[in-house]
C-alpha cells in the first residue's frame, strides 16, 4: 500500500502523536508499505524525500510547535503523482483538512485517527472556555463522521467519541512499543549520574510541562513523599509553558534540592531514563492513551497514575501499577506503598513488562493494516454499486 499521512505536527517536534506516527510508519516500511508524511515545516527540520513540508507559523503559547498553512496549488497532482491508495490524517485541523480534501478530490479512503481528547484543551482559549469546548467537540464530531473509519489509541477514547453520536466505525489500535531499543540500555548511567546511594529511590516523569498534565498535583505529592522517604529523587523530562511555575513550587515547597527539571531529550535518551529509574509516576488527567506509560512499563518501571482517561486504561490496577484520585496526598500514598513492599514492587515491574510485550508495535501495525484493508474493501464494494 501507498499510505499518505497529513499530521498538524511532526519532527523535530516531539509529542506522543509524533512518536506513534513515526513507530507506524517505520514498521509499515518494514512490511514494504510506502508511507509519505505531509506536515508543518520547522526551521530545522530535515530534508527528506518522503516527508512533504508546509509553510508554517509560530504558536505564541509553545514556542516549538509551528501551524501549517494548509495551501498548495500542487497538492492534488503531488498526491496523483504518488499514487496514493489512502489517506490517513491524525488531525481535524490544519493538515487534517487539507487531507480530508485530496481524499474526497481522490476518491481516496480517509482513515483518522484521534490522538486528542480535544474538547480537555479548551483551558488555552483566551475567553469563553465552555464555548470553545462545545465548539470544538462538535468540530471533531463532524470531521469523524466524514471519514471511512476512526482509529482511537483505546476504549475509554472510543467511548467518548461514540458518546458524541459519531456512527463512523470506530476501531481502537494503540501505539505499540518497539522493544529493541530498551534491550541496549540498563540505565546504569543514570543510576550512577543521579543516585548519591544505591538505595535511593529515582522517580520519573516525561511529558509536556502544560496544565493538563497535573504536574502541579506531582510536586505537591513528592513533598509528602519525601518527608516519608528521604532517598528518593523526581527527574522531570519534558518543557512546556508551565515549567517556570514548577521550578517556583518546587523551591517554595523546599524540594527543589531533590527535583531534576532536564528539559527535552531525544528519545533514546529518554529509554536511557526508563531504563534507570524505579517508579514512573504520571498525574495527567487528559490523556488518550499515555504511550509514556507503556515505555517506562518497557522499561521495567511500575506506575503510579490518576485514575482517569487513558491512564485508567493503560495501568491495571495494583498488577502494573497504582491508581489514585486525583489528590495529591491519596497520589504520594500510592508512590510510597510501591517503594516501600519490595515484594510488590517486583511484582509490578514483571507485569509492566508483560504488558509492553503484549502491546509491541508488531502486533499494533498488523492491526492498522487490517484496518487500511478494511476501508480499501468497502471502497471496492461502493465502486462495483456505483
């Protein structure tokens, strides 16, 4: 197959629906599928034959991410030219426009998947927060029911997306995890570059330092950890408008000596960190899937998390992991009872790592493409009536 993938976001930027279209899009070429990215160009984004860039803008609030502007004049003799057989767009907006246009121009079959519980967002609106959510489910709502079949990266998004009255069908494939990367880390200089003792304790989080992501809720919690276990550090990998404020609380609640803010890192260094720490501990409440989770349980890290969203459904419950409310007390509580039962921490880590191996990204892409065939056989049926 010929597969034509039109993203609002793309390396070098780096975000979970950067991360899932990368790891599918490297194992269909596996597979001997074709796969051409249409996306926002960046200042230093690099050149490649199959990655077809867009003019874009900066966005005043995340000075990374750049807005395509979603015009071409050529985009429909470059899509010919190509000899596309699908369109598959991982957004309603921008680029998931213009692909939702060549497909109806094409008569091509339209596959989106729905990454974002966008209507969690609508904080960032500069007014009328209620109306923008409403706003945007309705968008999102209208978009799905335009294409041949949603992808959603789990049930509990699923759900949602049905609960808007979307009669589209729906199937839910999640990113998978390529585990070859995580067997040629141990950690061990993370160990050695953080750890003052062999005993001490190191936490992690990776994610957008945003206010959907609850990190307030974490720092609070490592407070009350620490006043409960002395040896412990958190390592906090990401960036994002919130981190100054974070790096504030951190001092004001005199943790600051034992919170680590990296900034970004490459992936393969992140695996080093997965690798190298003992608990991944993530408070978001808006997440889709938490492919996070599922690399630092890759890595052999129980999890400590906010039963909500996709969280809930990444983590099981006291198996690979610990569920809390959204309470920054009931959240430290859930961090201690795993560092201090070492019979359940290694009961948690072996299942974590059960769960990255059920969820490799082999079996994750054998169900894309069954789903690209699915559409692609429907097509043939409406053809032969037509």
């Amino acid at each position: 197959m010929r597969i034509g993938v039109f993203s609002d976001s793309y390396k070098p930027y780096l975000s979970g629906v950067v991360k899932s279209i990368e790891s599918f899009s490297y194992q269909l070429r596996k597979k001997g599928h074709q796969v051409y990215i249409f996306a926002p160009d960046y200042p230093e984004a690099e050149k490649k034959k199959d990655v077809f860039r867009f003019r874009s803008l900066p966005v005043p609030t995340n000075d990374d991410f750049r807005l395509a502007i979603p015009i071409s004049s050529h985009i429909i003799q470059q899509v010919k030219k190509l000899e596309l057989d699908i369109i598959h767009t991982h957004s309603p907006f921008m680029m998931g426009w213009l692909g939702r246009h060549v497909a109806q121009k094409l008569s091509l079959p339209l596959v989106f998947t729905y990454h974002t519980l966008y209507g969690e967002y609508a904080h960032y609106a500069p007014f009328a927060k209620g109306l923008a959510r409403k706003l945007v489910v309705k968008y999102s709502r209208d978009y799905c029911q335009t294409c041949d079949i949603v992808i959603t990266p789990t049930e509990f998004v699923k759900k949602r997306l049905l609960s808007y009255g979307i009669t589209t069908p729906v199937r839910t494939i999640p990113t998978g995890i390529s585990l070859e990367p995580y067997q040629a880390s141990n950690g061990k200089d993370i160990r050695e570059r953080y750890k003052d003792s062999a005993d001490e304790k190191l936490l992690l989080f990776v994610g957008r330092l945003g206010q959907e992501k609850n990190v307030e809720l974490l720092i609070k919690s490592f407070k009350v950890v620490r006043e409960n276990l002395s040896k412990c550090k958190l390592l906090i990998i990401g960036d994002g408008p919130e981190r100054k404020k974070l790096a504030r609380m951190s001092r004001e609640l005199l943790v600051d000596d034992y919170v680590v803010f990296t900034g970004q890192l490459s992936h393969d260094k992140v695996i080093d960190y997965y690798c190298g720490c003992d608990l991944f501990v993530f408070p978001s409440v808006t997440e889709t899937q938490g492919l996070v989770i599922l690399e630092a349980m890759a890595g052999g890290m129980p999890v400590t998390a906010i039963n909500a969203a996709g969280s809930s459904i990444m983590v099981d419950n006291n198996i690979n992991g610990i569920l809390t409310k959204d309470d920054y007390y009931l959240f430290a509580n859930g961090i201690i009872d795993i560092l201090t039962d070492e019979e359940k921490y290694k009961y948690l880590k072996e299942n974590a790592l059960k769960k990255a191996a059920d969820l490799s990204m082999d079996k994750m892409v054998d169900r894309l493409i069954a789903s690209y065939q699915e559409t692609l056989s429907q097509q043939r049926a409406k053809k032969s009536l037509a």
